[in-house]
C-alpha cells in the first residue's frame, strides 16, 4: 500500500471580495476566483494547488466543475506516478478546461516536494534562490497615474515594469511616451502587454516605437493564434515579441510556432499550461533552441508559488512577474509572495510549493466546495 497515496480531496471555489481591476478598455472590472485543490494522504501529508480564473460580473465555477467527475480518479493515486495520472486524465471523453488539468498536476508535485521534504524548486533541482521581480499593472486612469505609479514603483526596489494598459494603440503610446519622458532610458526596464487586442498595422506601429524605446518585450501584440502576423511583426521589428501564452499551450504547438520564428521568447503558465509536468517540457524545449519562458504569474499566492518555483528551478527565465496592488492578489495566504528591496523575490523555505492557507479566511469566501473521499 502507498502511504503517501490520496484518501480524501477537496475543491474550493474561492470568491472574495477584493478590489477588482481590469486590463483593457473594454473589459469591465474581473472577478478574481481562486479554484483551490486540497489533498490528504494516507500518512498524513496535506496537499494544496490553487488555480485563478477571470470572469465579468460573477466569479467562475466552471474549473471546479470540470475537476468534478475526475475527483474519484485522484482518490488512491500517488505523487510518485504523477507523470501516468497526468496521461491519464489528459483525455477522459469530455473536454479538460486546462486549469483543472493544471490544478491536479500542481498538487501532486506539492504532494512528491512534501513527502522529500524539500521546497519544489530544490525538489525539481534548483538553479538559484531569487528572481528580479517586474510590477505588473493593472489599467491605470491616465497617463499621468502611469508616471506617479512608476515613481512609487521604483521607490519600492522594482526594476521593470510592465504596463497593461487601454489596448488602444493611440491612448497606450501616448502613455508610452510619458513615462519614456519621465524616465527615458534608465536603469528601469519596462514592458507592454496589449492583451492581443491589436491589429497588425497598429502592432507594427507600436513595435516598432517600442524598438525605439528600448523596450524589454512587446506582449500579446495579435491573437495568439495569428501565427502569420507573429511572424511578420518579427520580421520588421526587432523589439522582442512574445504571446498572451493563453491559448497555445501544448508543447507540440509552442515547438511548432518557436520554429516558425513567431515569437522571441515563449510564454506560458503553469497553472494553464498542464501544471508542473507540462511547463518543465515547455521550459526545456525553449532552453534547448537558446530561449526564455517568460512565465506568467497573474493570480493569488498558488499561482504566483507555482510558477516561481519553476523559475528557481529552471535558467531559463528572466523576470518573475509581480501582480499589484498586491492586497487583490493574497486573499487567503498567510505568507504571501512580495519583492525585497533589492527588488528579488523568493520563495518560502516550507516543503512543496511553501504556501500557508488561512483555512478560515477561505472558507469564509468559498462559494461552492466539493469532496471525495475513500471508502475505509
């Protein structure tokens, strides 16, 4: 018998109330759901993932949902055969939302660190114990708050900055140009993120300003899917392009469009991208063709610990990204994720993914919960 093999699990669907920020002009403010998975194994070990979704005018239920009828294939399965339940449940006759495939991935690496008694990035082999931190905004009310924003930013120990922004190629460039003018060219490093909503003359306009400016990446300039236009924005600018890392999150696809010279860097998350299991594939491709996995962490404390850990473990990442506000971002953890002054973040020395819930701030905020339990 495996002791260290699941015998009950549950599934929060937490909802807070926290202040909602939005990322695009036509977007209204995001309900932040945290989908949280929460495992006991026979030896007692506890162990935990959590998954952020973003929804309009009501928080997401769908992730739990999806996780619902795979909950009785986790009951009896073990950490140490992570690998064959992630091909097992990748095709179970109904569609996998990719955070509930993620979401399962994630607590079993969890569950293997903590059973080693190890933090995941020394379980996985850690390559360093600190990452550069980018703040990562949300849309802004004007230019002028984007400037006093970068002040404070910068006050903090921040080195970089990415803007998210109106998504409007006018609006976001004269945004562009004032912090340029109140910055110029630095030691601040700073990134933009359109969130895919531009076409392809105003992408090739606004890369190539970016060029000008010294941008570290232009981000999600076209639909992730518009390979061909990637690819051509390449072409005539040299500002580094890289995608929403949304949609294309298979291995074989993001090998296909690295090879096609779509993007300059990849661009995933493991809490979308099949967990830990799939991004160390992603990861390892992109590092064997010289590249970068620029990785998301857009989301609460689990998701930010999931993919930091993977950035401690793996060279191959230049920037951990930094959500703010930072109070939207922590509901529910008693230890969460912020930079140093020297603007560096690091993770915590616990096992696993090194994350302390507060159970009853949780619970409080959980909107539906479900549980499965092994028969005794």
């Amino acid at each position: 018998m495996d002791d260290h093999a699941i015998e009950h699990i549950a599934v929060y669907v937490v909802g807070p109330q926290t202040e909602r920020f939005t990322w695009a002009s036509d977007m209204h403010g995001q309900y932040m759901t945290n989908t949280l998975l929460r495992a006991r194994t026979r030896s007692g070990l506890e162990g935990i993932a959590g998954v952020a979704s973003f929804s309009e005018f009501g928080f997401d239920r769908a992730v739990a949902e999806t996780i619902r009828p795979l909950l009785p294939h986790l009951l009896g399965s073990s950490p140490e055969r992570r690998e064959a339940l992630w091909h097992k449940l990748v095709n179970r006759g109904i569609p996998v939302a990719p955070q509930a495939h993620s979401a399962i991935d994630i607590l079993m690496w969890d569950l293997a660190a903590k059973a080693a008694g190890l933090p995941l990035h020394k379980y996985l082999g850690a390559s360093r114990d600190s990452i550069q931190a980018y703040a990562s905004t949300p849309l802004f009310a004007d230019p002028a708050a984007y400037v006093d924003q970068v002040h404070r930013f910068a006050a903090e120990g921040f080195r970089a900055v990415k803007f998210h922004c109106w998504c409007e190629y006018a609006r976001d460039m004269e945004m562009v140009r004032a912090v340029h003018k109140a910055f110029g060219s630095g030691s601040l490093r700073f990134m933009l993120d359109v969130e895919m909503r531009y076409g392809r003359a105003d992408a090739l306009r606004a890369a190539k300003e970016l060029e000008e400016l010294d941008y570290d990446w232009f981000e999600a300039p076209l639909i992730d899917y518009d390979l061909a236009g990637y690819r051509e924005l390449r072409r005539y600018s040299s500002v580094p392009i890289i995608p929403a890392g949304n949609s294309i999150i298979a291995p074989q696809l993001i090998e296909l469009a690295i090879d096609m010279g779509c993007w300059t860097q990849a661009r995933v998350d493991a809490t979308v991208a099949g967990g830990i299991t799939q991004t160390l594939k992603i990861m390892g491709l992109a590092e064997a063709r010289g590249m970068t996995v620029e990785l998301q962490s857009w989301g609460y404390t689990t998701t930010q610990a999931a993919n930091l850990h993977l950035m401690l473990a793996r060279p191959n990442c230049t920037y951990f990204e930094q959500p703010v506000p930072y109070p939207a971002f922590e509901y529910g953890f008693a230890n969460p994720i912020r930079p140093g002054p020297d603007g560096h973040v690091r993770v915590s020395p616990l096992p696993g993914l090194g994350v302390e819930v507060d159970w009853p701030a949780v619970e409080a905020a959980t909107i539906l919960k479900l549980e499965e339990a092994g028969r005794s």
